[in-house]
C-alpha cells in the first residue's frame, strides 16, 4: 500500500505496522468513525448515535474516502504492534526513523532551464496527509515489566534534544495490548512517552 510507505532516500523507508483512519468529530457532530489499514484489508469501525457498524472489504481503501465522512475531519495515526521481536533500544530507534519522516524533504530535481517561480519545498509527508499523523506504540507478548521497560526505553529516546520538534509537533503514545483489549482503545489507556505516568486517551490533542 502507498499510504504505509514513505521512503527517506538512500532506499530507506519508514513502513509502520498499520495506519488508523479516524475522524475528529466537530461541536456539532457526534459520529466517530475509525478505519484501520493493514497490508491490503481494510477494517472500517463507524460509531453513529451510539451503534456500532462493523464491515471490512479487500484493496487499499474499500471504496471509501474522505469525501465519505461526514462531521469531522478525516486524520491519521501510524501504529507500531511491538510482540516483543526486539530489545526495547531498537524499538525506541523507530523515533528517529519517524523523526526523519517528519522532516524530510527530497532533493530537488536539478533543471536546466530555472523556473521564474518555482513551487516552495515541502516535506513529503504533506503530500498525503492534512497533519502528520500521530504514532502509537502497541506492546504485546511482554508482562508489565517488559512493558515498563519499552516504555522506559521510548522515553529515554523521547529526550533527546534532536527529536524535540518533532515531540513537539506529534503525539507519541504507547499502550500494552491487554489494556486495550479489557478497556478498549477509546479508552484512557494510553501513555504519553514524554510523560508516562499520565494516562490519556488516543485522540487527546493536548501533551499533558
């Protein structure tokens, strides 16, 4: 899928787990709608009035868009599913993967003729995306010391003065797996990596 791939040249990329669809509901709606995309199936959630609909469909967008919804404007978030594969260093690396994505600007095309008002440089990521979408950490296959120390680790690489603007911009989250599953994941499960004994749910906007 080219939405989870964002190249950062020199071949490298950045290829999160999944990409969550959801939409920020404005004063005067009050419908949810959430779509998760994995590989090449697409889980759409939509919450109206207070029913759930669930449905799912093969290919990159199922047919929806956008221009489906209804209410509230249609954002993003880059999900990293952790089953404990790696150490909890390589984990917290993924920070400056998506650093990188925040701020990268491909080199421009050298032209031999120069353009009397040339198009301003924009990072990448702007091309697909209204904001840059948030970044939540699922921790699975670890008890809560594993997930202590993931979390540690993700702080530890949060303080670093090279990813400020970076924190500042963009919402890191993590959360373990069972949290979610027994409170579900609209649900103040979540830890800010700067700031992890505060808890939140996924779509607060504000660090704490």
């Amino acid at each position: 899928m080219p939405e989870v791939h964002h190249p950062l040249g020199s071949g490298e990329a950045v290829i999160p787990d999944a990409l969550l669809h959801y939409q920020r509901p404005t004063a005067d709606h009050t419908d949810n709608t959430t779509r998760t995309d994995h590989a090449n199936r697409t889980t759409r959630t939509t919450r109206t009035h207070g029913t759930d609909r669930t449905g799912a469909t093969d290919g990159a967008d199922g047919g929806n868009n956008e221009s489906d919804v209804r209410g509230g404007v249609m954002l993003r978030a880059f999900v990293e599913v952790d089953r404990a594969t790696m150490g909890p260093e390589r984990l917290a690396a993924k920070l400056s993967s998506y650093a990188r994505l925040h701020s990268y600007v491909p080199a421009p095309v050298v032209r031999q003729r120069r353009q009397p008002f040339p198009e301003p440089v924009q990072e990448t990521w702007r091309q697909r995306y209204p904001l840059f979408p948030r970044l939540l950490f699922i921790l699975d296959s670890t008890g809560p010391t594993g997930v202590e120390t993931r979390i540690s680790a993700l702080r530890t690489a949060a303080r670093g003065h090279e990813l400020a603007p970076f924190l500042r911009d963009v919402p890191i989250l993590a959360a373990p797996l069972t949290d979610l599953l027994h409170h579900g994941p609209t649900a103040p499960v979540w830890r800010p990596v700067h700031h992890p004994d505060h808890r939140v749910d996924w779509i607060h906007t504000r660090h704490p």
